[in-house]
C-alpha cells in the first residue's frame, strides 16, 4: 500500500455543498449558442450527450427546464430509413445512439415518436451469430466500454 498524496488543497472557505442550481443552469444553457466550438466539435456524440444532460437534469429535478418539443423533433430527423438512429443529422446510424435515442423517448414518454418497428429491425440485424451486436451495418463491434447493448 503507497503512501497517501495529498495533490489539492482546498480552501477553507470553498463551498461545502453541491450546487445543483449552477450545474442545471449550465446543462439548460448547454447547445444555445449553435455557433460555439464546443457545440460544433461533440456533433459526432450528440445523441448521447443529450441522454446524458436530460438524465442529470432529470436526477436533479429540473427536466422541465430542457425544451422537450426540440428534443423530440431532433432524434426524429435522426432516424434513418433503415430504422438505426444517428448522433446528429447528417451523420450513421449506429446502435449506440440508437440506445440513447430510445433512452431519452423512454424518459419523456414519447416513443411513439420513432418508427419502432424499424428499430427493432435495425438492432436484429445487427446481431451477430454469437449473440453480440456490431454497432454498424459495416460491422464495427463493441468495445470494452460497451460489452453490450440492452434494450
């Protein structure tokens, strides 16, 4: 066992609680500024990191804050005709973003707002003979980070 390092040292008048208000304040503004490079460099994760700001958002109560119509409208322009949903327009579908796509319908109670069937679809035929998944039609197979997919 090493010996413990102490590599930050906090004030002692730093805030000692959570502050959930900033952090809500931050998500909500998240994606206002269409332009920002922020904004424009995570396009190839969009999907995903809107499952992941309204889940937060959500856990801290303030989902309300997040314009769901908007939401709603995006993830239906992201669904290709092979039923797979993209992480922004223009982009693959891939069964990651899928995922995260039918996540956020399923928080908001809006997963009429896909073709389902063609979802189902689309994750049959990625299955692979052993069971697993590829996350694309060119084959790409999960990582690590993702041993499986779980609808």
């Amino acid at each position: 066992m090493g010996t413990p390092q102490k590599d930050v040292t906090i004030k002692s008048d730093a805030p000692d609680t959570l502050l959930l208000e900033k952090h809500a304040d931050y998500i909500a503004s998240y994606g206002s500024k269409k332009d920002d490079y922020e904004y424009c460099m995570s396009e190839y994760l969009r999907m995903s990191g809107i499952y992941w700001g309204l889940t937060v958002m959500d856990l801290m109560g303030q989902l309300h804050r997040m314009n769901r119509e908007e939401i709603l409208t995006f993830i239906k322009s992201c669904q290709h005709e092979c039923g797979g949903i993209s992480a922004s327009i223009g982009h693959d579908p891939h069964l990651l973003y899928t995922l995260s796509a039918v996540q956020i319908l399923t928080l908001y109670d809006s997963i009429n707002v896909i073709d389902v069937n063609k979802v189902v679809e689309y994750v049959q035929s990625l299955q692979k003979e052993d069971g697993s998944f590829a996350g694309d039609i060119w084959g790409n197979v999960s990582k690590p980070c993702y041993p499986k997919y779980q609808f």
